[in-house]
C-alpha cells in the first residue's frame, strides 16, 4: 500500500489549501483535477486536488485520511484550473469557492448513486458525431464575410458582432459553428446567452440545425440530475454545442474551440451573490487561454466592448442591414405625452395604432418595465402609503391577487381595507404596472386576445416557454412585457412596439442608467418588423411615449443612431473618468444599524494608504434598507487595473483584521453602484 499527500482547496470562505493523507494502491494514485470527498471538522465535504506528493509540514497525528476519491470521472483539466484560478485572484475570492459551486450538486454528494446513474446513461445513449447541416438558409455578403472571418480564426482573436436587431447575428453563429466543427470530431462550441428563457429558442433551431450534434445545456433552471447529466456529456467531450447562461462558463470544456456570448452587453451576465464575476470577460480570457476566437454579439454593445473596438484590441464586424430581404427597421416616432394626455396609460395615438393593427390581423407589443399593478398605494386623506416595513422601498400593489408585495425582501401584505393611519376606505394605486395596463386594455379592447408576460406571470416552471410559443403560433394580439419580451425573439408578425414609461431612467443616479436605457430601447424596438413588408403594406412603427421629446438620447433611438450615441457617451466618460477609462471595486458592508456598517467602512478606507488608489467616503446604498439590514459602500477607483489589483490583494488581509459586527463583501467592476 502506497501513501501520498493531497493538497485540497474545500468550499469555505478562507483562502487555504488543505493536506490529507491518501492510502491506496499504486495503479490508483490521485491525480490533479481530481475530486475527493474528505472529513472536515464534523462533516463531510467535496474538495478539489490541486497538488500530490509525498511530503507535508502538517504534523502526522494531525493528518487526516481522504475519504474517497471520485475516479469515475476523468480529472478537471489544467486549462480548466487555470481559469478557476484566474477567477479566484482577479475577483478576490478564495479557488475553494470558485471550483466547488460550479460543479453540479450531485457531483459534489457524499453517495455516488447520481453519478453511478449519470454515466451509466451516457454510455448507453446513441453517439453520432456528423456536424451535417440541414436546410442552411444561405447569407447576405455580410453575414457570410462574418462568418467566414470567425471560422477561419488560426488563434486568438475578439471579435465584435454588430449587428442591428433582426440583421441574422444568430444564421452567423450556427455556420461559423458548423465550420468549427466540421474541421474535427474534436471541437466544442460555447454559446451563452443572458437569460433562461432565452435558451428555448435557440435550442429549438441548434437542434434543427445539428440533428446528429448532441447539444448540452446548463443554467439554474435545470434540476439537478438534468444538470449533472450535460455537465457530464460536456466534460467527457460528447457534447460538441453547449448552450448556457453565465455560469456556463466555468463549466468542464475539454475540447472547446470557439465561444459566442450573444448579447453581449447585458448586464445578466454579471454574477451579484457570492464569486460576482461577469461571463463575458471570463469568456474572452478564456479564450486567450485557449488561443481560440470568441464572438461578442450585440445590437447594442457594452461601451467597454465599444471602446476596445476603438483601441484595436477588438475587431468588429457589422451587420447593417435586417437579414430578411424587404425586411426594415421599424419607424420609430415620438408621442408627447403633454399634448397627448394618456388614458389608462395610453395616449390616443398608441391606442390608434393598436386598433389599426387588430384590424389588419397583425401582432402589437406594449412594453412596461414595471411588474405588478401599480407600484405604490396611497391614501389621498392622510399622505399614507405602502412602504415596506423591512426596506427602504414600497410594496406594490398586485390587484389579481389583492396582495402587497415587496420586490426586494418578497413581504407580502393583505391590501388594507382601509387606510392604516387613518382608516380613509378611499385607497389609491399611484403609478403603473403591466397588471393595470393589461387591465385597462382588456376594457378598451374586449375581442382582443392579450397576453401578460413578466416575472408574475411566469414563475411556474416552463410558463414562460408556453407563453412565447403562444405569441409565435399568433395566438396572441396584444403581447404586454416587461425585460423578459425585449431581447431576442423572432415575433413574425408583430407590427407595432409602443413602450408606455421610459422616462424614469434619464434621471437615474447611475452614470449607466442612459447606455441602459438606449440599450433597452433599441432592442425591444428591434421586435417589429422582422419579415418581409408586405407589397404596398406600411412600415412596423415603435411609438415612445415621453414628456421628453426632444432629449438627445430619444433623437439617437429615433434614428437608429447606436455609433454617434456610444462616442458621445465614451467622451463623457473619458471626461469624467469614470469606466472604461478607470477600474473600480465596490466594497459593501451589512449591519442591523445603518451606523455600525458605516464604521466599519470608515475603519477600511483609513486603515492604509496606497499611491495611485482613490478611496471615497463611505455611503448609504441608494435602497438602504433590505429584510431589516441596513447597508452602504465603499468606492474604491484606479487609473490602473494591475495596481487596483495588487492593493486589493493586501487592503483584503487588512479588512480580516478589523473588528467589527457588520458583514462584508468586495466586487471588483461592479455593475451596480
């Protein structure tokens, strides 16, 4: 019997690599990238190994034996590790915490029975390689230079997929795709999207598209002996397209060749619980890694994606025009909601516009980022209103269901009777949600067939998926949505987008809250119009309604205008220098008193000094108050990405020290602030 030394990182909040002893067999010696499940205090926990040798400075009666060794599966690659590190350091977190949790649950159980299973199935199910394509729709110039650009990729290269809405970034993804795995059975692609209920679709046309490809696909909707199952075909090469949201990144790719990351500017893909990492820059240091291209994709790139574009560390190809011949960007127009006073939400012109569009059988879209009925209610006698009583925030009001509800620490109240200071019966909703819009559409248009999306709507499982495959087989006129409709579906045959209430966002305190905005904008507008106009017929329309009208970034939205938009922001930022043009990292701080989170971060920012590093006062976060927590932040800015790094590094030991009850946590490019 031979003995070895395991070197194991262990999913805990401290930044140390653990030994044990392994007994065994000399043809059954770990091997790095191995996991091992191994006695931890009182419990039992998975770890990963990371080192094996024969020596250790740990003395031998505190040494403990490893458990078990999971050999069923071949060990996590270097490449893989490599990644996992680089996490770990550049977003300050221990490699425990970064390897561990983005394995399937039912990999890291104490019983095998799972995994047993997992691969027992795999091994039995049917294995065919051909990367044949079927029923290839053939591209415009531009979408075939692009797509031929990607394929033919020797190394490392960034590219930028601009491309307006409907312009076919998606028949540009599947046949580079196609190319890359038609050059050898050992090809992965990875293709990431921002949101589960993005997924159904593409899926739906991957599959069409490779019948003979076994496709994978990994997101937290997913249960857990599902997930296990695609991690598993992934990890072991069998599945060639692996299709996820962010956290398939992290996943086990031992043969990937290309990366996509479609819409690549929004914000889903940055992680904002526990190792806050965003997906798009791990995917394209990834990619460097592994000397391969990736795609960035967007109608609306991330001015960061912009301004590397810029510098030439990006190369970007441009889809100007819609992919679908005679198909045209949609007539955006402007409706001043001072002259033309709304009516349940709605001005005269959009309501005009809708019932033209019912007439000619045609689809309509109104869009709300606001869910529920209304967002506060209120008594007109007193000033009462429905203020949450454990966040600093109102708890909306959701009428169908005749509850209040908080959206930030999910309290749910029974609607008062009557007003709780005054016991005024008169209660009214102020503001608006998709709930009170489709209400007053259903008593405007009684025939219509109108449906609701949103995060109500569809919290049960595969609702959202039921509901989207009612608006493409028409079974919809009027479709009411919120973020969930904006991005990223084919409607065929809606005609009109009007989006009731974007003003809110030119006044936000978040230096981000325009490039947002435009982004929003211009890809919910981006669903009308997707096919061919018809002979004689008129243009799909975008109606917004403002009190804004003449505002610049409208008069960008109205000319489709994204290039002059996104300069004009970037030489405000540069201005300002603010991001991309300066790194920051937010370190946030928790306590049941607003004060004692205050003091701590006054304690951090004085504790040391470091040339080149800006420290801000210490704040209240804009919703200071969440499930009874009082929170703030400390902004921490640099001209330098590597000396913010290395003061992290050491500002980090430096906080351990501080005593204090408020709990804590740092984001490195932070999204949020």
């Amino acid at each position: 019997m031979l003995h070895r030394i395991l070197k194991i990182v262990l999913d805990i909040p401290l930044d140390f690599i653990f030994d044990y002893r392994w007994i065994g067999e000399e043809v059954a010696i770990p091997r790095v990238g191995q996991l091992a499940l191994v006695p931890f205090g009182r419990r039992k926990l998975m770890g990963l190994i990371v080192e094996v040798g024969d020596s250790t400075d740990v003395d031998p009666a505190k040494l403990k034996n490893v458990i078990a060794v999971r050999s069923q599966i071949g060990p996590l690659s270097c490449q893989w590790l490599a990644l996992c590190n680089f996490a770990a350091s550049y977003y300050q977190r221990p490699l425990g915490e970064v390897v561990i949790p983005g394995l399937p649950k039912n990999l890291r159980a104490e019983k095998t029975m799972a995994l047993d299973r997992a691969l027992k199935k795999l091994t039995k199910t049917a294995d065919n390689q051909d990367p044949a394509l079927w029923d290839v729709p053939k591209l415009n110039p531009a979408q075939q230079r692009a797509a031929d650009t990607i394929a033919c990729t020797p190394g490392f290269s960034s590219y930028l997929l601009y491309g307006v809405t409907g312009s076919g970034k998606t028949e540009v993804y599947l046949q580079a795709a196609a190319k890359i795995l038609d050059s050898g059975s050992n090809t992965q692609v990875l293709i990431l999207v921002p949101e589960i209920n993005l997924t159904p679709q593409l899926e739906g046309n991957i599959r069409a598209r490779f019948p003979n490809i076994r496709l994978a696909t990994l997101h937290s909707g997913l249960a857990e002996g599902e997930r296990m199952m695609h991690w598993l075909a992934a990890h072991q090469g069998q599945a060639r397209i692996i299709l996820g949201t962010r956290l398939a990144i992290l996943a086990s790719l031992p043969q990937l060749k290309l990366i996509i990351v479609d819409e690549e500017h929004d914000l889903s893909y940055k992680q904002q619980e526990g190792l806050r990492y965003s997906a798009r820059d791990l995917a394209v240091w990834r990619a460097h890694q592994l000397t391969i291209p990736i795609v960035l994709g967007s109608a609306t790139p991330s001015l960061e994606s912009w301004c590397h574009v810029s510098s030439g560390r990006y190369q970007i190809l441009e889809l100007r025009e819609r992919a679908v011949k005679n198909a045209e960007l949609p007539v955006i127009k402007l409706v001043d909601v001072e002259r033309d006073r709304p009516i349940e939400g709605l001005t005269s012109t959009l309501m005009s516009a809708i019932k033209m569009r019912l007439d000619r059988g045609e689809q309509s879209l109104l869009f709300l980022n606001r869910r529920g009925y209304a967002p506060v209610l209120s008594c007109d006698a007193c000033g009462w209103v429905s203020n949450c009583t454990r966040c600093t925030a109102f708890m909306v009001l959701h009428k169908p269901e005749r509850r209040l509800r908080c959206h930030h620490c999910s309290l749910e109240l029974r609607v008062p009777r009557d007003c709780p200071t005054c016991s005024n019966v008169d209660l009214q909703p102020l503001g608006r949600g998709t709930q009170r819009l489709e209400e007053g559409l259903r008593t405007r248009f009684p025939e219509a067939r109108i449906l609701r999306i949103d995060a109500d709507s569809t919290r049960l499982k595969g609702a959202a998926q039921v509901a989207f495959d009612m608006v493409h087989r028409g079974e919809v006129d009027i479709l009411i949505g919120t973020q969930m409709v904006a991005k990223g579906h084919d409607f065929q045959n809606l005609t009109l987008v009007g989006i009731v209430n974007p003003d809110t966002a030119l006044f936000s305190q978040d230096y981000r809250a325009s490039e947002r905005l435009f982004a929003q904008l211009m890809q919910v507008a981006g669903r009308a119009g997707r096919i061919a106009r018809r002979e004689g017929g008129n243009l799909s329309e975008v109606l917004v309604q403002t009190r804004y009208p003449n505002h610049p970034l409208y008069a960008a939205v109205v000319t489709h205008d994204y290039d002059h938009f996104a300069d004009g922001l970037l030489k405000e930022r540069q201005q300002a220098c603010l991001p991309p043009y300066i790194f920051q990292a937010l370190l946030r701080a928790e306590a049941k008193e607003l004060h004692v989170a205050i003091n701590f971060l006054l304690r951090a920012k004085d504790c040391m000094a470091y040339g080149g590093i800006t420290l801000n006062d210490p704040i209240p976060m804009t919703i200071t108050r969440v499930a009874n927590v009082d929170r703030a932040q400390l902004l921490v800015e640099c001209a330098s990405r590597s000396v913010l790094q290395a003061f992290l590094k050491i500002w980090l030991v430096a906080l351990e020290e501080i005593k204090s009850t408020a709990k804590w946590s740092l984001e490195v490019d932070p999204v949020d602030i």
